[in-house]
C-alpha cells in the first residue's frame, strides 16, 4: 500500500491564502491584527519558532513584536510585561514562549493572558470553551491537525481514534476537538499514553492514529492497523553523525515501515508543524475580530 503524504506546507499556504480577505477587512476598517510574542531565555528551539512566528506575519502583513528578555528574569517582571499588552489595543494577541526558564511559574503566566488574547488557547478559559463545544480560541496543533484532515477529507465520523500522548498542549485539546458534535468529529476517541498496558494493543485498533507523546519512532508497523490514518505530532532530534549538523529530526512514528502499510501520514518534518504556525495566524486574525467587533 502506498499512503497519502498529508503535506502540510500545501495545507498552511491555503489557509494563509484564506486569511488575506479577512485581514484586508480589518485594515479597511484601520484595524491591523498584531501579535506579541515573548521569549525569556536564550533556547534555540525557542529562538528559531519565535522567529518564524515573526516571518509568517510580516508575510501576511500583520504587525508583531517579538521581546526578547534574559533567562534571569523574574517572574514578577515577565507578568508586567503580560499586563502591559493586555492593555495594549495594538496587540491582538499574545504568547509566552515555552519553555520559561525553572523560577518562573507557567500556569501564573498563562492566567495573566486575557483570554482574548490568547491565541495559544492555553487559558482555563478557553479550554473550557473547548470541552464546552464553544471555542473561540483553539489550541494551535491540535486546531492543525482539523484542518489537515479536512483538507483530505478525512472524516472521523464514527470512526475510532486513539490519540497517544495525554498533554495539555496537543493530547487533551485535539481528543476534546474530535469526540464534539459538529464537523471532522463525532469520533469515539481514547487517550493512551506511557502508562498504558500493552499500548500497540490499543494503537491497533485505530483508524485515525494520533502520535504525540514525544518519544522518537515508538510507533512501530505492528502496532499500527493496515488502511489506518496516521498523524505525527512528534519531532524529535536524534543523533546522526553522517549530517552536516550532527542530527536529524524524526516523529513518535517510524515513518518509513509504518507509511508501507496506512492510508495516510503526516511526514516530520513538513506534516503537523506548519500548520501550528498557520492556526496562530489564524487565531491573530481571529482574536481581532473579536476584540474590534470587525468581522469579515
């Protein structure tokens, strides 16, 4: 069998491409959706995200600021920061980029974000408007992963769906998304994670298989059904000394022997990963509109 490459980067230009009326109905009405990015530390993950993040809306022509701050600020320095762009009309939305260095409390600063500005969808607020079935600020990937599968009409209607990984960032909110009422739902979904006994058991029953917990190619071809849908949410770097940087980036998913016997996947790099970044325009875009009453 020779599975569907689920590319992301075709996906995120379309939904980029689908932004731009969207954006042109609020700069009509003087309004430039502007996002704040904060990054405390020096990570190079972090540094290289964060500046994509910063890419993608020059490309659409939406303000952003990216600050930049050391890793021994305080925690209460860092919260003045969140306060002052919650105040600020020009910023629509704002993230705190993870990881914070270990003096500083995640939670406290994900409570310190309005919950219309948070385009992370991190806030208790807006998760609840998720379990509810009312979001209006989604979690990034796991608001991605709904996109690719619409895109390659990929219904999870009564479909089973097993997501591995259990974290608040990608397990919970796309398990949340796809047991809804509503469209690319309706799916019976467990979550299985590290402490699941016989694990490639459950996977096995999966017709849409959601990879996230973020340990390299642990899903293996036997524990994967023939004919299954498979979305890899991992990157992972693992050592390889025959590249020029000494590594190189893999999924939870043995891409290779698994891709040999499923309907589709996502490759990593190039699956899930540009779609995050497309869901926080997205939500920019989202957020003021919301925050303006503008809507296109």
């Amino acid at each position: 069998m020779a599975a569907t490459i689920i590319e992301g980067k075709k996906v995120s230009a379309r939904i980029r491409k689908e932004l731009k009326p969207r954006i042109a109905a609020l700069k009509e009405k003087g309004v430039t959706p502007g996002l704040a990015a904060v990054l405390v530390g020096d990570d190079p993950a972090s540094q290289t995200y964060v500046a994509s993040k910063g890419r993608a809306c020059d490309k659409l022509g939406l303000y952003s600021e990216i600050i930049l701050k050391s890793a021994g600020t305080s925690q209460d320095e860092l919260l003045d920061i969140v306060r002052q762009l919650n105040e600020n009309d020009q910023i629509h939305g704002i993230l705190v980029q993870s990881p914070l260095p270990s003096h500083i409390d995640e939670m406290t600063v994900t409570l310190a974000i309005r919950p219309d500005k948070d385009v992370d969808g991190f806030h208790p607020h807006n998760v609840g408007l998720l379990l509810l079935g009312r979001p209006a600020l989604i979690s990034c990937t796991p608001f991605g992963i709904i996109k690719l599968l619409e895109h390659y009409d990929i219904d999870p209607e009564g479909k089973e769906v097993v997501v591995v990984g259990r974290s608040n960032i990608v397990g919970k909110p796309v398990a949340a998304l796809l047991m809804q009422k509503g469209r690319t739902a309706n799916a019976t979904v467990t979550v299985a994670h590290s402490r699941t006994p016989d694990l490639a058991e459950v996977t096995r029953r999966a017709d849409i298989l959601v990879a996230a917990i973020g340990r390299p190619e642990m899903i293996t071809a036997d524990m994967v059904k023939d004919g299954a849908v498979v979305i890899d949410v991992g990157i992972n770097r693992v050592e390889d000394a025959g590249t020029e940087k000494g590594y190189r980036l893999v999924g939870d998913v043995a891409f290779e022997a698994v891709a040999d016997k499923v309907s589709h996947i996502t490759p990593v790099p190039g699956g899930v990963g540009p779609l995050t970044i497309a869901m926080l325009m997205t939500n920019t875009v989202t957020a003021a509109e919301i925050l303006t009453g503008i809507d296109s």
